[in-house]
C-alpha cells in the first residue's frame, strides 16, 4: 500500500548477528514509518524490522545509510 507503518520495531546490530547479541539498538517507527539512530561508529549494520501483520524483513550486514521496505 505504501502507507508507513507506525510503531513497528527496528533492531541493528553490527556487521552480522551474532549471539547473544553485541551492541544491538532498538527503536520503533514514528507515525511517518521512519527511525532514526545517532552516534553510529560501525561501517556495516543488519537492521531487522518487525511489525504485527507484517513478515519480518532483515538486511543482513549493509552498508546502506538509509533502508526503504
């Protein structure tokens, strides 16, 4: 529909999960679908994305600044 999906829970991790999980952050969308995340050092982050009635989705150790589902 490309609606934003407000209150859906983004966590990243850097590099490639790993477990138990090292320096993962988490926060969730605002009611225009977006998140942001300040003070990031690491090159590399997998971002995961989950929401209810939605699948989860997770781009596994991207360099992308910005992600768009």
């Amino acid at each position: 529909t490309l609606q934003p999906v407000a209150g859906a829970l983004v966590l990243l991790e850097p590099g490639m999960p790993q477990k138990p999980a090292v320096g993962r952050v988490l926060s969730s969308t605002g009611a225009d679908g977006r998140v942001s995340f300040n003070g990031l050092a690491q090159p590399r982050y997998t971002v995961t994305v989950l929401a209810p009635g939605y699948h989860l989705a997770t781009f596994l150790d991207t360099a992308a600044a910005y992600v768009s589902l």
